[in-house]
C-alpha cells in the first residue's frame, strides 16, 4: 500500500489508541455473550502463522465486469474486464490518495473505530476495496473481491467500500476462502456501501473458509431516498464466525434487504447479528436468515429491527429460521425490536426446529437415504435465500458449495 | 403360478399405540394388479403406509415379505431400493427443491448409480409426454402450488421413472376428474406387466373402469373381509358396503 495520507494515518493512529483505551472485551458483555472475542482471536497475542492443507483454486473471471484479489492482505494487480467509462474498482489504499473526495467523507462513517471489533479492523486492515459507480451508470456484470489466508500470516484484514451514486445500480461479491489451516487465523472485515437516490446494490458476501479461520465480519449499508440495497451472506466456512450486518434507512421510500444462509457442520460456530435501522419514513426493511446445524456444531442469530421516533409509515420484517439436522446440534434465535414511532407495520419471527418426517418419509419412499433426504430438504430451505442473488451462476456455485460440504 | 411380490400374514400395525390392521392376510402374485376397497377407516392406507416404511406405522404382529424379504427389517428407502413404490395419497410438499433434482435423486438412489445426465433426460422427456406435463413443470418446486391432477400426475410419473417391481396407488383416483383420471390409468396401465403389479387402493370402483384388476380384495375393520374377481367389485358398484355394516356407497361420488 501507498503512504497514506494524513487524513487516513490519523483515523488509523486514532483506531490504534481506541484499542488501548477501550476496554478489554470479556466475553462476559451481553453482546458477547454466544461468541467470546477471545473465540475470534480478537483478544490476546495476534495468531503466528499456521501450516496450511491444499490450495485455493480461485473460479474463473469469466461472468464478472472486475476482480480485487489479495492474499494475505497483499494485492494481485487488479483485473479489469470491462468496466463502463467513470467507473472505478480500485485498490482501497490508493483509493485514499487518489480519490481522496470520494472516500474520505464516507469511509469509517457507516462503520467507525470507536469500539473494538471497529478499531481492530481501522488499525490493521491492508486488503482493501473500492468501488464507484457514478450517476445513472448501470453496471450489469459483478465486480468481485476475494481476500485469501494461506496460513502463512496469523491475520487478514480485508475493508470493502462501496458508492452507488443516483439511479446508478451494481452488484459486488465479497469472497473469504482459505484451504483448511493446522492452527487458528484471524479475519476481520468491514464493508461499508452507500447507495444514493433511486440507485441500486447488491452485495453478496460469501464466507467459505477452510478450517483453522476466526472471522469477524461487519457489513454496513445506507440506502437514500428510493435507494434499494440488498444485503445477502453466506457462511459456510470458518471455525468461529460472526457476522454483523446492518441497513441503514437513510432515505424515505428506501428499500433495505439483508438476506442470509449459513449451514454449520462439525465443530464450527457461526453468530449473525442483522439490524435494520429506520432511519426515515416511508422505507421498507427485510431481514431473512435461514440456517441449518448439524453435528455439534452451534448458530446464534439475533436481529433487531430498530424504528427511532420520526419515522412513520415503517414496513419492516424480520425472519430467522434454523433447521437441526442432528442430535447434538445447537441454533439459539433472538428476534428483538425497538419501535419508538407508532404508525409502522412490523413483524418477526424466529423459529429452531427440525426437518419435517412427512418430506423425510416422502423422499426416503423414492428410496433416498435418510440423511440425503435431509440435505436435500436444507438446499430447498435455502433456495429463498439464494433465489435472491440476481447472477444465476453465483447462485449455483453458492447452492454447490453448500452441498459440497456434507459430500 | 410365479411366487407371489407381496405377502403378508396376519399382520397387525398400530399407530400411536391404536391398532388399526388386527390381522391381515393378502397375497398378490408378481405382475398381478389387486384392488384393495374399504369404506373409511377400514385400514386401507394404514396398510399402504405401513408397507412403505412409515415410522409413524408399528408393526407390532404378523409379516411381509417382499420378493421374499421380511419388509419389516428395512427403512423406507431400502424398501424403496428393492423395488417398492408407493403413490401417495397426499403427496408431500418440499419448497425449494425442483422437481428435476428430486427425480434425478430418486433415480439415482433408487438404481444405486448415477444415471448419466443424458440419458435422465431423455427418459424424463419421454414419461413426462406420456403423463401429459409440459417441459417447464421440472423446474417447479416439488408438489408447491400443484393441483390435485398434478400431484396424482407426478405420482404415476415417479413410478414410471423409478420401474418399481410392485406400486401401491392409495386413492390416486381421489379427486381426479375424468381426464386427469384417464391420463393416470394410462400411465398405470402402459407399465403394468409382469414386472410390474399393483395394489390399487379405492374406496371408490370408478378407477377399475379404467385399470382392470384380476383380483378384488375388500378390508373391512383392519381384516380382509371378502376377497373375488373384478365381478366383486362390480357388485360393491350396486350394493356399496353395506353387507360388511357400513352404509357408505361404492359408486363415484362424482
């Protein structure tokens, strides 16, 4: 990376004293309390580097307009496909000095360092992604980030910013991959998006880790007036992960959607902690997490759909869903509100409970064994999830990925 | 006479506890298509679920053997595996899986290998036709939205793709009208042979008009009370079960 300039040293110094000043995260906190930050490698001496088993094969570009790819936090130079004219994807440390008006009112806005998961990712992160698409542009092939651990460091720091301008519409994929590692990693990223008036995001983040990764991820997006943000996780890979993803309602008339799946196998741990904020009037928000939890492994959801006084005509849902494939298996699911406007339709839900007999028996009379029949209701499950991703080609790597890890 | 696909003695199934078949003798030889008439709650479908595997469906006396093999001893799916197919009465929804990839499963599963992708789709291009479904019915999602025509439809189709050794259609005329039930009895009858036997199961003679049977057996109290040629089932057309102390009729009720 560039030197920074000095705008963005300061934030970074700032972020670096934030994590000396702040308070030593226990585990004990009511926020913490499912997944201990030590259990994230956020607390005590940084990871040293672990052996790693087998390589990541990286899919084709083919299908996407650019791709960011660092491994270890280290950029490949970038590939540029096809890009319109006034868009930019670029690295985000150069961002800082190149397009200095453009990333510094908004970096570190929707996603500060004033806590610690916040400051931990301000003062070290080096995987870094901008994208920019301007007024009216129309960008119809993804452009795609993919942040890689070999194992050979103890941490990846990875920061995704991303403007949308007026009417303007992308999609961008976030990828976190890694080949199975002999001992714990530490990962943490942020993406901040910002979609301005009657513009258009997609954001897919896909977790598919190998073995060993601890990952904190935020995700953050804010929707202006008419704006559509559409938010959707996948994770399936990782030791310990969670993830935070949280809509901003910036902008009456706005449409926010953080849609999500995650199938925890084995010994792993996933949190996901979904917020939409109502912000303005008149703006629609839907939060749908559906997972599924087999072996011994254990899922957390808690969302929390937030209406602040000032923002009436709210239409907001929430949804959590899990499925417990196996005896042994653990899905805890904290439905909250907070409505302090009065006129507002909201609703959620939360439901843990296991796959239905009659679809098992149904299946397994066609002669599918019992477990197969299972998974294959899970990948139905999850089709309301991945149906959402507009590219028909991720929607079927990430429904094979899926698949792929109980093969 | 060739040894007979199913036999089953004095078999007694209990469902949460409540026995249902108290004793059920019956015995269908490979290739031959039986009918199984009741009146409600005669025990019917208990015995169709109950051959299918059904957890919810205890055997607690008597035995099936299938091809020879104590069906007992098997989870539904090896039932399944070894040439046992049931056509639901209510076929279950599963949202979100195709109707192609849940074919493709049972196919595989049930042949034990995977059939190479071409050949499936010729094979499901071909039964598809002849059960009257449109191409873009295999990317619906399995049993979702479909009429009741369909799903009996999607039924007969299974078992045409699956080439089971013996079907049990539990009331798959249930609810059809005339051409829907035309188009499955075609479907049963194009595949009836000697490698493949039926038991039909109706409360109703109106599908043995289409798909004629060589035996008729009628169940009554979770026993079978009489059993006779298709003549037998004629008769029940006039006179319904009243002879075995229910006053429900036999004849179509629509």
């Amino acid at each position: 990376m560039a030197d920074a300039p000095a705008w963005a040293a300061e934030a970074r110094t700032t972020a670096t004293a934030n994590l000396d000043a702040l308070p030593v995260l226990t585990g004990m906190e009511e926020e913490w309390r499912f997944t201990p930050p030590a259990d994230l490698a956020m607390t005590g001496p940084e990871p040293s580097g672990a052996g790693a088993t087998g390589t990541v094969v990286l899919p084709a570009t083919e299908g996407r307009s650019a791709r960011l790819a660092f491994t270890d936090g280290v950029p490949a130079p970038a590939e540029i496909i096809d890009l319109p004219d006034g868009v930019i994807v670029s690295e985000l440390g150069q961002a800082l000095i190149d397009h200095e008006s453009l990333v510094r009112p908004r970096l570190y806005s929707l996603a500060g360092f004033d806590d610690r998961p916040g400051a931990l990712n301000a003062a070290h992160w080096d995987a870094g992604t901008f994208v920019y698409v301007p007024r009216g542009v129309h960008l119809t092939l993804p452009v795609e980030t993919v942040l890689t651990a070999t194992g050979a460091t103890g941490r990846v720091f990875g920061r995704t910013l991303i403007i949308v301008e007026e009417g303007a519409k992308a999609t961008v994929v976030d990828r976190y991959v890694s080949p199975d590692l002999d001992g714990p990693v530490q990962a943490s990223s942020v993406v901040e998006m910002f979609v301005a008036e009657g513009g258009e995001l997609e954001h897919v983040s896909y977790i598919g880790w190998g073995s060993g990764m601890r990952h904190h991820a935020t995700i953050r997006a804010s929707t202006g007036k008419d704006a559509r943000a559409r938010s959707v996780n996948v994770t399936l890979g990782g030791d310990v992960v969670r993830v935070e993803p949280t809509m901003y309602c910036h902008g009456s008339g706005s449409d926010a959607r953080a849609l999500g799946m995650y199938f925890a196998t084995g010994n792993q741990h996933f949190e996901h902690r979904v917020v939409s904020r109502h912000e303005a009037p008149q703006a629609y928000s839907n939060l749908l997490y559906k997972g599924a939890i087999q072996d011994t492994a254990h899922t957390v959801f808690f969302g929390n759909l937030v209406v602040p006084p000032g923002a009436p005509g709210t239409d907001a849902y929430q949804t959590n869903r899990n499925l417990i494939l196996t005896e042994g298996a653990r899905a805890d699911t904290i439905p909250f509100l907070e409505i302090e406007t009065a006129e507002v339709k909201c609703s959620h839900a939360g439901a843990v409970g296991r796959v239905d007999d009659e679809q098992v028996f149904y299946l397994m009379s066609r002669g599918v064994p019992e477990l197969e029949a299972k998974h294959l209701i899970v990948y139905g499950f999850f089709q309301e999830v991945l149906d959402q991703i507009s590219f028909g080609e991720l929607r079927d790597e990430l429904a094979a990925a899926a698949r792929a890890k109980v093969r | 006479m060739p040894d007979p696909i199913l036999k089953i003695t004095g078999l007694e199934v209990a469902v949460d506890n409540t026995p249902i078949l108290k004793g059920v003798d019956l015995e269908v030889p490979q290739g031959e298509v039986h009918a199984l008439m009741g009146p409600n709650g005669s025990g019917k479908s208990t015995l169709a679920y109950a051959l299918a595997g059904h957890p919810r469906y205890e055997i607690t006396g008597g035995s099936v053997l299938f091809g020879g093999e104590d069906l007992a001893e098997m989870a539904a799916d090896e039932r399944a595996q070894k040439g046992l197919f049931l056509a639901m009465q209510y076929p279950v929804e599963v949202p979100g899986v195709s109707v192609m990839n849940f074919l493709r499963t049972a196919v595989n599963a049930s042949r034990g290998e995977e059939i190479p992708v071409r050949e499936f789709a010729k094979l499901f291009k071909e039964k598809s036709a002849l059960l009257q479904f449109d191409p873009s019915f295999s990317d619906r999602y399995l049993n979702e939205g479909f009429s009741g025509g369909e799903k009996k439809r999607h039924e007969i189709l299974q078992m045409a793709l699956l080439e089971p050794k013996f079907a049990i259609l539990d009331e798959t005329d249930s609810g059809l009208d005339v051409d829907a039930l035309r188009i499955v009895s075609e479907g049963v009858n194009a595949q009836r042979g000697p490698d493949l036997g039926c038991l039909i199961i109706t409360h109703y003679t109106r599908i043995l008009r289409y798909i004629t049977p060589d035996v008729v057996h009628v169940m009554f109290e979770g026993r079978i009370a009489q059993t006779g040629g298709p003549e037998l089932a004629e008769h029940l057309e006039d006179k319904g079960y009243v002879e075995f102390g229910s006053h429900e009729p036999a004849n179509a009720p629509n």
